[in-house]
C-alpha cells in the first residue's frame, strides 16, 4: 500500500515540443503538485538557478494579487482595479491541494474563498469547463498559459513570436485551440511577449524574444520528489 501511495505522489515533468504552420513552441505537462511562485524581478533562468529549480515559467507581470505560501503580499485589488489589455484581471494560481484555481476577484473574501497557495493576476481565461471562451483577439504574439487536464495534470504551454521564419506567434483564440488539444478542462493566458520564457534542467529551452527580460514573478519546480 505504501508503495502504491508514493506513485501516486510522485511529480513527473515531461517536456514536449510542440507546433503548427507558423508557430513552434513547448509544453510541460506536470504530473503531482510540486508547483511554487517566487517573486522578484528577474530572468526565469536566474529564478530558477536561485530557486534551485529544475523547471520554471514566467508567470505575472507585476499587477493586481500576488499570492507565495498563502499569503498577499501586498494590498488587495479588485479585478475591476486592474485591467489587462482591456479586460478585466483575473487570479491564476494553485490551492493547497495543487489544483490550478482562476477567478475574477472583487473582493477579499473572492480570494481566499479558492484557498490560494501561489498565485498571480493576469489573464483571460481560455477555457472553461472544457469549453473555449470565444476571444476577440487577432494579434500574433509570444505567449505563456497554463491549464490542467481532465486526469488532474498541469500543463504549461509558452509559444514563441515575433519572429519571422522561426514562430509567428499565435492570438488567444488559437492558444485556447492548443490549449484543447491536451485535454485541458481550465485554461488560462499569462504574462507573455518578451516575457515567455520556459526553463527545464538547466537552461532555457525556447527562444524568447528577450532573453534578458526581468519578470515580477515565476513557477517553477524546485525538486522531483
């Protein structure tokens, strides 16, 4: 039975690479509930090495909530205080049990009523109950989300634009189709152009726009336990 358990337990990243007619890309498709935010304006590849990381993403861009080990760190913002590209902000993160959590928030007890562990304000969602939100976004750009699938596994996705004969980038609406095609039930866009950036053993593994480029905030995987 003790056996059993720790399989069950156990936290597996299996690293792909994915992609279509004009973009090229990468998934991390998480298996357990090892996920943690760190915060600070850096490069992902330098939260990870500081983190002792073995994986990481880029994650907010320094607006609204951010949660790390259950606790706000700073004042509460309603999703009406803070918009993003126009629509309102939304807090993506994990719970305690390491279910990805996504909701407008406008007030306090919105928040801690998902029982947020880490988590950071951005968005739109991109999927919902395993029905994509239909997005009127037509602009190609670098872009990073996360979401989790129907057997309960995190999958982070970051694409790469901007960059003729390499990624053009793709808009919401064609993310949320990737975002599909994994089973994802919940799905939802973070931080991305220069910011989309994806570390995994040892270094970065797309090609980001700028790979100097300080973010407020980073997932990432300190250990495979």
């Amino acid at each position: 039975m003790e056996g059993i358990i720790a399989l069950i337990l156990l936290t597996s990243i299996h690293v792909t690479v994915i992609e279509g007619p004009e973009y090229k890309g990468h998934a991390a498709i998480i298996q357990g509930h090892n996920i943690e935010l760190v915060h600070g304006w850096q490069t992902t590849e330098k939260a990870a090495i500081r983190n002792d990381a073995i994986w990481a993403v880029n994650a907010g861009a320094g607006v609204g909530n951010v949660v790390v080990g259950g606790e706000l760190l700073s004042d509460f913002e309603s999703s009406t205080d803070r918009m993003i590209f126009t629509r309102d902000g939304v807090f993506i993160g994990f719970d305690e049990k390491g279910d990805l959590i996504g909701e407008e928030v406008y007030n306090e007890c919105d928040l801690w009523a998902m029982d947020p562990e880490h988590g950071v304000t951005f968005g739109p969602q991109l999927i919902r109950d395993g029905r994509m939100i239909k997005l009127d976004n037509q602009d190609k750009h670098p872009r990073t989300a996360v979401g989790q699938d129907r057997f309960g596994r995190i999958i982070f996705i970051t694409i790469d634009g901007r960059q003729k004969g390499w990624s053009e980038g793709v808009t919401l609406q064609m993310l949320a189709v990737i975002m599909l095609g994994k089973d994802v039930v919940n799905a939802y866009n973070l931080d991305g152009g220069g910011s989309s950036a994806m570390f995994h053993e040892g270094g970065i593994i797309n090609r980001p726009t700028d790979r100097s480029r300080k973010v407020p905030s980073h997932f990432i995987i300190k250990e495979v336990k």
